[in-house]
C-alpha cells in the first residue's frame, strides 16, 4: 500500500503539485456544473462537486474543501467570463442552499461588481444559464429561484417581521396618519 499525504493521485499516490491539482479540479468542475445549467432547477453542493472532481481528477486532497473549493469554483467562473457565459459557479451552493463567501469575488472578477444580495444575483445568473445552455424550461418559461433552503430562510425572517396595522378612515379608507385625523376629508 502506498502512503498518501497531502494531494496526490488517487490510482497511484503519486504526490501532484496544488496548482496542477487545481487546474484539473476546475476542468473536472466545468462539465458538472454545465449539466446542471441543462436541467431547469438543477444545483450542486460544494460537498457533491468536490467528491467528483476529485474522483474525475483522479486528483484527492487531504485538504479540508472549504480551503480549496472556492479557487476550482473562481477559475470555472473566469473561463465563463472569458467565453462570455453566465457564471457556472453560481449553481454550487452551500449544504443551507446559500452560494457561500466567494461568490461575490467570482463575480466581481467577471463583472466588475460586488452584487448586493449574492444568493439573488446568484439565481439570476443560474436562469441566465438555463436560457443559454438551453435547458428544457417549464411551460411558463421558469424564472430565477433561490434554492428551498435560502427561500424558506427568507420567508421565516419576512414572517417574523411585526406588521404595524394603522386605523384607516372610515369615509375615504385610507390610512390615518400617526398624529391625528385624515388628511383628506379630516375626519
């Protein structure tokens, strides 16, 4: 048996140097991200996508993911920007459906911007790439999506938010202002 540390071929444990590492990560990544652009509604884990392109690599780490992840996820987003594609990288998410923090560097190498709302510019991107990859749409024509778990995270916090209901008049039924009497018909 052949003793392994570090990053090395996974047929042989012949030591591979990082950088080439990476590169074979990333060539590995593009094809699985673009099935996923194919398929309407299709994500990818950060977990899912380092387990086969470690395995189409024939390329393992002893690394954790979390510290090489996104360099694969960046170098597949500067080949979408080099070929004027969306960004692949925004259909890999965290396992709590959010694109996690690197992203927004991912897109401000290819945008020039830092978005705002990254797990939404990430949706927009992943229905940009649909429509451009292709992929079968609904009868509708789909729209962009937030993964379950940001969209159901989202609706609990929107929820929890206490909703102010103010008196309204009862002649012209809008709302009273908070000092006093309508406005309009000054009842």
């Amino acid at each position: 048996m052949v003793e392994r540390s570090g990053t090395c071929r996974d047929s042989n444990g012949e030591t591979v140097e990082y950088d080439v590492a990476l590169a074979a990560w990333t060539t590995a990544a593009r094809p699985i991200l673009l099935t996923a652009a194919g398929h309407y509604g299709d994500l990818v884990t950060f977990k899912e996508l380092a387990a086969a392109v470690q395995t189409d690599a024939d390329i393992t780490t002893t690394q954790l993911m979390r510290q090489w992840i996104g360099s694969v996820l960046g170098g597949v987003a500067e080949q979408c920007n080099q070929k004027g594609e969306p960004l692949l990288s925004a259909f890999c998410i965290q396992a709590d459906g959010t694109v996690g923090a690197t992203y927004p560097a991912a897109v401000l190498a290819a945008y020039g911007e830092t978005p705002e709302d990254p797990d939404q510019h990430a949706a927009d991107e992943r229905f940009k790439a649909h429509t451009f990859f292709g992929a079968e749409m609904p009868a509708k024509g789909g729209r962009s999506q937030l993964p379950p778990q940001e969209a159901r995270r989202r609706a609990r916090a929107r929820a929890a938010i206490p909703r102010v209901v103010r008196p309204m008049c009862p002649n012209c039924f809008v709302e009273l202002p908070v000092n006093g009497p309508c406005g309009l018909c000054a009842e």
